[in-house]
C-alpha cells in the first residue's frame, strides 16, 4: 500500500484505527480564524481565504466556521484520537495561523501531547498594509507522543521554511500547501513511516509522503475534495510508478 484517502469526517474515522498504528500526524486543520468577528468567520472559506473571493472557483470546506473555544475543544478532541493511533515516540506536525497558535498550544496540551516546537512557514508574499507589518508567515506546531528518542534516523531540520504559495492552474485548495514544503516537513518521519493525514485537502501530503518513500493514509470530509485529491494522487502514481497504488 502506497496511500489509503478515506471519504468522512475524522472524528468518525480515527476511532476506527487500531491504538499505535501511525508512525506520525503530519494535519493541516480549518483553522477557523479568517476575522475577528463570528459575522466574519461565518462567511464561506472562498470569502475569507481566496484572492477573488466571493467568485472564486475552488470548492469550500468545511469545519471553518467554529467561534474559539468551540475550535479547541474540537480540536482537543480530534488530537487525541491522534495520539491514541499515534505509536509511541510518534511525532506531529500541525499547520497554524498566528491568530489560533495560543488556541492551538492549548488544545495540544488537552490531548495529552508534547509540543516541542513551533516551525515558520514564509510564503514570501502577503497584501502590504501601511504602517503595519506583512502577515506573511504561518506555522507548524510539532511534537510527540511521549519521549522523543534522540537516536531516531532523522537529520537537523531547519526552523523556518521559505516557499510561496500555490498560485494559478496549480492552485486545487484554497488553503493548499506546496509540495515543496510538505516533502520538507515530512523530513520529520523515520524512513518508510506510515503518515496519517486527517485533513488530506487535496492531497499534498499525501504525495509528499509517497514521493519521499513512505506510506499514508488521507482522511477527507469534503466529497469535492476526496475526489480531487484521489483523482490526482492516482494520476501522480501512475505517472512516477507506472502502476495504481
């Protein structure tokens, strides 16, 4: 098995693994923070995360909509159902806004994991405000599920990553990671790790991980989504592999 992309809700799905499976979390979670008001992070993913906005022509997803603390005991949730199938010593890398790092950072320590760090992700290009800082970085929250052995076969890892956002034809998601990017926080993982995805999107870690020689597991609750990302994970195997996965 290269990849297993599972159609469903995660707080549906995880429980349905058997305890210890996963060598790593690697989760790009709805963040739920794209304004300031609940009229704002009602609106739909197009209208908070998209240049076009209202027009724009990737589907939306879903789970973005939650007010704060709605979001961190939902996520307290979803991360501890994580480090239930998560093995031993098995690491996580979550995606995060600045606005939900503390939300985040709380409900990681709910879930009874060790955060061990917080990676930035510069995409080298935001909207320029006057007299106020670019927004022009996200992050990645990691850690483990216990102790963390210092002998795994793992490299010194940078702390900050610089790759721009996907843009054009290439954009599937509206809240899509690069490859790039996704190849070098998977960089995490032990060789041939088995990597769970819950919020596979369109699926670039999923092909990530297989590009990298590891075998992953994609959990979609969006149906537009799961088709596009099965879709094009197939066709990328077909394409490296000459064989279906």
């Amino acid at each position: 098995m290269k990849y297993e992309l599972i159609h469903g809700d995660a707080l549906d799905i995880l429980p349905k693994f058997e305890l210890n499976t996963f060598d790593a979390v690697i989760a790009d979670p709805p963040y739920a923070s794209g304004s300031t008001t609940m009229k704002g992070r009602l609106k739909s993913t197009a209208q908070k995360y998209t240049d076009n906005k209202i027009n724009s022509i990737l589907p939306n997803f879903e789970g973005d909509q939650q007010d704060q603390l709605s979001w961190i005991v939902w996520s307290a949730v979803w991360m501890g159902m994580c480090k239930d199938v998560l093995k031993p010593g098995g690491v996580f890398a979550f995606f995060i806004d600045w606005r939900q790092i503390p939300a985040m950072s709380i409900a990681i320590q709910m879930a009874g994991l060790t955060h061990r760090g917080t990676v930035v992700w510069d995409k080298k290009n935001s909207r320029p405000q006057k007299g106020r800082f670019r927004q022009q970085c996200e992050f990645i929250m990691w850690g483990s599920k216990g102790k963390l052995d210092i002998n795994r076969d793992v490299p010194i890892l940078p702390g900050i990553y610089s790759y721009s956002n996907v843009q054009g034809k290439k954009r599937l998601h509206q809240t899509q990671k690069p490859i790039p990017l996704m190849s070098d926080v998977i960089k995490i993982c032990e060789p041939n790790s088995l990597i769970l995805d819950p919020f596979a999107g369109s699926g670039s870690t999923i092909e990530s991980a297989i590009a990298s020689g590891h075998r992953s597991v994609g959990i979609e609750k969006t149906a537009d989504y799961y088709n596009l990302a099965k879709d094009r994970i197939d066709k990328y195997i077909l394409d490296t592999h000459g064989c279906s996965r």
